[in-house]
C-alpha cells in the first residue's frame, strides 16, 4: 500500500464572500421560521442525494397526511419540475424552485414560494431540496426539522464521506431498505454511522416503495 | 392534478464574478490538456454522485491495467480521504484533494496534483471528480475523456434531471447493472435519456461488482 497524499485545499480570498452569503441565508432563514410560526405552519427540509428518495418518501407522507393536514410542496431542483409534477398528481399545491447553477435551495427562494403555498391556505409545507449531499448543508432554510435521505444502494461510506450534511440534520431516513439483502449492506452500519455524525440524530429505517417505516416518521415529524 | 408552479431563480448579481471563474477555470484546463500531451499523459475525468461507484470502477481499471501503465489517482471530496485510501491498496500512487465546501475539482487543484503525480513517473491518471451530478459539469479540468458515472439504483429520472453533466461528458457509464432486476428499472430507458441529453455521447453498461463491461470501457477509453 502506497500511502495517499492528501492535499486540503486552500479556499483563500473568496471565502470572506462565501461567509457572508451563509451569514445572510442564516438571516433570513431565522426570519421564515417567525413567519412559520406566526401562521402555524410546520415546515419540513428534505435534503439527499438524487434518486436516494426524497419524492417517494413525500409521496408517502402526503398519502398518508393529506386528510388531516392542507399540504404544499416545494421542490428544488437545478433545471426539471420532475418532481414537483409527481408530487401535484395527489391533488396538492406544489412549487417547484429551478435553481439553475445553486446547488441548494436558500432561504429567500423558500421565502418567496412560502408566500405563495400561504395563500393556498397550507397548513404544512414538505421542501424537497436540490439533490446532493453537500451544498444544502451550509443553507438552513427555517424548517421545523432538516431531514436527510439516504438510501442503501448508496455504497457503504456515504454518512462517512458526509457528515456535515448529518450533523445539520435532525432526523436521518435510511430509505429501500427492501434492496439491503441485494446490495449485501449491512443497516446496522449505517445507522452507527449516522448516530457517529451526529450523537443528537434520530434515525428512521424506510422502504418508501413497500411503505415500511412511514408511520414512525410521521411519528418523528410530531405530526 | 393541479399544475405545478415554476419559478426560475435569477442568479442576479453575482454571476457575472460565476462567469469569471468559470472563465478562469477553462483557461487553466486549456493549459492542463497542454501539460497532458507534452508530458504523454492520459487523463480522465470520472464524475458521478457519491455510491455511484467512481471508485469501484476506477479499482477495476487499475487491476486490469497496471500492468500495462503506470498509473496514478486524484480523488477530490469535501474532506474525507477514504476513496484515495481505497485506491492506494492497489500499489498506485493516489492523491486525495479534500476541497471543504467546493463540491467540484477545478483545473488548478488538478495542475497541482498533477505535478505530483509526474514525479513518480506516471503516465495515466484517473480523476475521481467530488460527489455529485451538479458542479463538476462546469468545470472541465483539461482531461482527454469526461466519464459521468450513474447507477441503476439512482431510479429512473437522474438522467433526466441532470443533462447538463451528460452533455459535458464524452462517455456514459450506468453500472450496477446486476442490480436492475431488483430494482425494476428498464436499463435501455437510462441509455436513451444519455443519448438524449448528448447525442454524441457513447454510453456504456457496467457492474463494477461482476466486472461486466470493464473490457467495453477500456476500449472506449483508447487503453
């Protein structure tokens, strides 16, 4: 074994400018969640990577919550309304946010969509962020509850590759878990993993296509 | 159904200095091509989410091809160095680039590394882009060959959702392949959203695990 190099980057002089922009989202996202509150909404962030589950497991909860609660959706995504146009198919107001070169939703784009599901008189908003694992991290948007998405055929070092994004969560959701037996990972590992991350993190094992798990994270989101 | 809505973000002020950057960077992978060829180096730019399987195929094409070349590695993630790690058991030499809150390479880390690796004699290198379908699109790095890597287990829209990176990229590789009958996805509908989203682009179907469509690869990349 050849030890590897490992070179940290130096980020230099735009990091200042970075700082501000994270420091102006954590502004305004302080600022969304008195608006939240102050029109009893409950806000939900659902950050992961594309293809992890995110649509599927808000599918899900719209199915099961549709009755009791007036949901909107809002779905970020660089380019497509996908989502937004699987989530609309159940009858409920959605938003889709098409971030072009951002990587993440920030707290504004939410802002300005909020107003909007405000007036459709919404009593609860599911946000599916832009799929990745890195950039929503440094980007609160004022939910209630960050929730990441993971799912087993993600390979065996993806909490470990990221583990920022798991300590801004509250709640991490290890989602098909029907495809575990297949892909020979072990969900133990993962979930000690997420626990490592982030000792405070409650985590949630899915399967959004056979809807095992679903009740327990209703029961997570206090809904 | 009710109709979703659409918002496009206006990227504002700030992508004029986006614009800059972007610029920079193509200018400096410009120069790297050039390095490449006066040094008779092949490089390759393998770009894909994070448990797509970059590092599974890069090790497949390490052990079919160590013999043949002197190889080296250049992982880029946000802080973890587990994929150089993985790669440096082979007796190659690796370098991780651990790029904090970048979620892409640039030409001017890669140069660095680069100069590195020439010094131990090396005459390929494979670059493990950071983790996700979003960033490395727009900043080429100078390699001969752009690889994006997708999984079956990603679901049936990442193609869809992400052209950008398909029309940046030459060659298309879904893998996973042993794992599309569990996971009832119709793997001729990935190679036709590839086409699709890049006319030009040659797609290729893998299982890093099996190593099916290692040999295809390898030929596709003129080894």
């Amino acid at each position: 074994m050849v030890k590897p190099v490992i070179i940290k980057v130096d980020e230099g002089l735009d990091i200042e400018l970075e700082e501000d922009f994270i420091k102006a989202n954590e502004r305004i996202a302080l600022l969304n969640r008195k608006i939240f509150d102050k029109y009893n909404l409950k806000v939900f962030d659902f950050m992961g990577s594309i293809g992890s589950g995110k649509t599927s497991i808000i599918e899900r909860l719209v199915e099961a919550l549709k009755g009791k609660y007036k949901i909107g959706v809002i779905a970020g995504d660089t380019s497509t309304s996908i989502d937004a146009e699987r989530i609309s198919k159940y009858g409920v107001p959605s938003i889709q946010i098409n971030t072009g070169r951002e990587c993440h939703l920030d707290a504004l784009m939410v802002r300005r969509a909020t107003k909007k599901l405000l007036k459709k008189g919404v009593n609860i908003i599911f946000i599916e962020n832009v799929g990745n694992l890195i950039c929503p991290a440094d980007f609160p948007l004022g939910a209630h509850k960050r929730v990441v998405v993971v799912s087993v055929t993600e390979g065996e070092y993806m909490i470990r590759k990221k583990q920022d994004i798991f300590r801004a969560a509250d709640l991490a959701i290890i989602n098909k878990k029907d495809m575990a037996p297949y892909m020979g990972v072990n969900i133990e590992n993962l979930v000690k993993d997420a626990i490592e991350a982030n000792s405070k993190i409650k985590v949630i094992v899915t399967s959004a296509k056979t809807g095992e798990g679903i009740n327990e994270l209703i029961s997570a989101l206090e809904l």
